[in-house]
C-alpha cells in the first residue's frame, strides 16, 4: 500500500512537487488507487484536480468512473498542454487513462512537479498486444515512484499483468471495455494470442 511521503497543506512556506504513477492491465484497480489518493489528499484540505482524455465517455462525461462505481469529479480534455493552464493552481493534479495522451505530457508532468505539484498518473502500461503504451514508459522513467497493481487471470486465476482483448477489432482505442477485455496472466495472454483460448 502506498503511503505519502507528506501531504503538507498548503499554508507551508514551500511547496515541494513530485510525480507518482499507478499502472497495471485493466480491472487492476488503477482508477481505484488513484481516487483513494486524491480523496486522502481533499482529507488533507488539498486543492485537487482530475484530468482525463476527453474521448474517454464510457460511463460518464465529467466524473473519472472506475468499475466498481467510485467515482470523483473530473475535467476532460484534448491535449496535455491543457494542464498547464487548468492545473497548476492546484496541490494535487490527477490523470486518469494517461495512456491515451499525447508525449507532451511527460515533459507537463515534470513542469508540474518542478513548480511544486503532486501529479498522479493513473493509465494502463501495456495495450491489448502487450507492448508498452504510449507515454507511459516515459512517466514512468520520471517518476519518483512507480506503482503496478494486478487484476486477477479470469483463465487459471494467477496474478494478471495482461489485457486479453477478445473482440477481433484492430483498433487500439476501444470503448465498451468490459465486454471486450479480460485480464490475463503472461501465460493465459499468449495462449490466447495464438488462438488456443
Ligand atoms: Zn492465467
């Protein structure tokens, strides 16, 4: 369980920034861990924003939903520069499925941290073939500290890293995710590439 280094109000003198980055496979509980963080940080009378990509519609329009229903108010938008501008007034900055956001936001996330804010970036660190996504190897090279949460292999029950898409579309966005993914583990996913189950 991740523990905050310190979660300072913001009557201290100096504010003191960092990133830090859940990730892991779908239903591994990444949007979960990240409201706990940010709701632990309003306990701490922190000005908190959430940032998603503004295609992400699945549930809801303005609240990050993970999927067993926690959900906390967020902002979508386009591109990551947006942050800039709407974000860095606040303590505690969130990104939800920070995987579909273009590279700029590694080098905002750092901005960010450097001019005293805690970002916390939530997404998915491989897609549906099993390579790394996006610009999460990158925040996660920036970051001080990494977090992997694990789903369950829906196939033999071994602890899963994977997201096994069972649909046979070959776009990498795909909406509607619990119908189309289940979480596996490293042997169950390659199985299932090669069309044995
Ligand atoms: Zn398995």
């Amino acid at each position: 369980m991740f523990i905050e280094p310190r979660v300072g109000n913001r009557q201290q003198a100096q504010r003191r920034g960092w990133i830090e980055v859940i990730c892991g496979s779908m239903f591994s509980g990444k949007t979960e861990e990240l409201i706990r963080r940010l709701n632990r940080a309003k306990i701490a009378k922190q000005c908190v924003e959430i940032f998603k990509p503004a295609f992400d519609t699945r549930y809801h329009d303005i609240d990050v939903v993970s999927h067993n229903a926690t959900s906390i108010r967020s902002t979508p938008i386009q591109f990551a520069n947006d942050m800039l501008l709407l974000g860095s007034g606040c303590d505690v900055l969130g990104v939800d499925e920070a995987q579909f956001f273009d590279e700029a936001i590694t080098e905002v996330c750092v901005h960010l941290a450097n001019t005293g804010v805690r970002v916390i970036v939530a997404g998915l660190d491989m897609d549906y073939l099993g390579k790394p996504f996006g610009p999460m190897p990158a925040l996660m090279g920036v970051a001080e500290y990494v977090t992997k949460v694990h789903a369950i292999c829906v196939q033999c029950g071994d602890i899963a890293s994977y997201s096994f898409r069972k649909a046979a579309s070959k776009e990498k966005v795909m909406l509607g995710e619990t119908d189309s993914y289940e979480a596996r583990c490293r042997h169950c996913f390659q199985e299932g590439l090669k069309g044995n189950f």
